[in-house]
C-alpha cells in the first residue's frame, strides 16, 4: 500500500494511527497505572504489537500462535509488577 504521493490518504491514515494509539494506551493505563516506568512499558507493548502485525500483514512471515500469546503474556507479568512496584513508592 503505497500513499507517498498523496498527502490526503497519509495525512487520514496518521491520525487514524494516532487514535488507535491513543485508545490501546488508555486501555493499558487502567491496568499499569500513570507512572513514567508503566507509560514506557505502554510505548514499548504498542511497538511489540505493530512490529508483529507489520510482519504478519506486510511481509507475510509466519509467528506461532503460541509465540505471540506467550510475548504478550510476558509484557502483562511485567507490566504488573512494575506496576505493583509504582504503587508502592
């Protein structure tokens, strides 16, 4: 999907971005928290997502299932502890 030469669709496509973004980060900050360590942990999870979704989608590559729902179970147990760790302080 090539949109170089037309602003219009890239322009509509970055803040379709921007939301989604946003909405995933709102979503995660009711289960981490606000702090600094739980909104870098956030950024992190949404680039660990795109990255997956561009090789799935864009280059066609092939990630088990089990792969991906064992990284994503990952980031949460991380995600709580940190979070559990910025309540305490």
């Amino acid at each position: 999907m090539r949109t170089e030469r037309n602003i219009d669709i890239q322009a509509k496509l970055k803040q379709w971005e921007e939301t989604r973004i946003e909405y995933s980060r709102n979503l995660l900050r009711k289960h981490w928290g606000q702090s600094q360590a739980c909104e870098l942990l956030v950024s992190i999870f949404i680039r660990m997502l795109e990255n997956m979704v561009d090789k799935l989608v864009l280059i066609n590559e092939d990630i088990l299932e089990e792969q991906i729902r064992s990284e994503i179970y990952m980031m949460f147990e991380y995600g709580a502890i940190i979070a559990e760790k910025s309540m305490v302080q």
